[in-house]
C-alpha cells in the first residue's frame, strides 16, 4: 500500500489518534462523531484496540458476523484488523445518507504506524481508555479476533 498516496488522498491537515489501549467501540464513536463534524481523521495501530468482554464471547460475536450471508451475495465482514476498525465506525454513521459517507471518506485506518507518520505526535481519546473507564479485566485484543477469523499478518 503506497501510504504517501493514501494520506495526500485524504488532503488538508489531519488528526492522528493512537488506537492502542482504546476501547473500540467507545473509540469509534468519538471518531464518527468527529467526522460527521468535518475532521479528517487517521488512525495508526489499529490492531491493539481493545474489545470489553470474555475472550470466547466476543470470538463467537465476530465469528458470527463472519460467517452471516453467503459468500456471492454477503453481507460480507472483514477479517483485517484496520477494516474491522473502519466497519466499526462505520456502523456508527449514518451510511444510507450522502452526509455519512462522505464522513466515511475523511478516515483512513493503518496497522501499526506507518513511515510517514513517525514523527508526528499521536492523540489520545481520554474518554475511550481503557484503564480510565473499563470496570472489567476481561478483553481482547482486536489483532486477536482478527487471527481467529483467519487472517495472517
């Protein structure tokens, strides 16, 4: 993937959010909100999101919503951790509406952090920590439900 292309696609000035050690709901719903706004949006280390909940109740959630559908007519689901990411928050906005897709067309999601993002300073969702506001100490890693639905690095 030619990152450099992908962020001059996006134009304008951007905001940098460090998903690791987030919540990915709670994440994702900031961030909607905050495109719907206007903001142009890039995620870097999407795969260390975290997902609330007992390790095999979310691995049976995701492999449900995998296997859904047929495979000619869908709906599909993905398996890569930067497009669960992507869908998550697209599920959050309103899709069916021009305005929320043209929302969608402001974020762009990467695993890990990319070469041209090195040097920038990354911005934390307080609000969306998981040490801040989880009251449980079951969770999974959502590079760890990827696996499970079958992708490889």
């Amino acid at each position: 993937m030619n990152v450099k292309r992908v962020l001059e696609t996006l134009g304008g000035d951007y905001a940098v959010i460090d998903a690791s050690g987030h919540i990915l709901g709670r994440l994702s719903s900031i961030i909607a909100k905050r495109l719907l706004n206007g903001e142009r949006i890039v995620v870097v280390n999407a795969e260390k999101a975290v997902i609330t909940g007992n390790e095999s109740a979310v691995f049976e959630r995701y492999k449900a919503k995998y296997d859904r559908g047929s495979k000619e007519k869908g709906p599909y689901f993905p398996k890569h951790p930067e497009k669960i990411f992507k869908r998550t928050v697209r599920g959050m906005l309103p899709w069916s509406s021009r305005r929320g897709r043209e929302a969608y067309r402001r974020l762009r999601v990467f695993i890990g952090v990319p070469e041209e993002l090195k040097g920038r300073s990354f911005e934390k969702v307080e609000n969306a920590m998981f040490e801040k506001v989880s009251k449980t100490e079951k969770f999974v890693l959502l590079e760890e439900v990827s696996r499970y639905l079958g992708w490889a690095k």
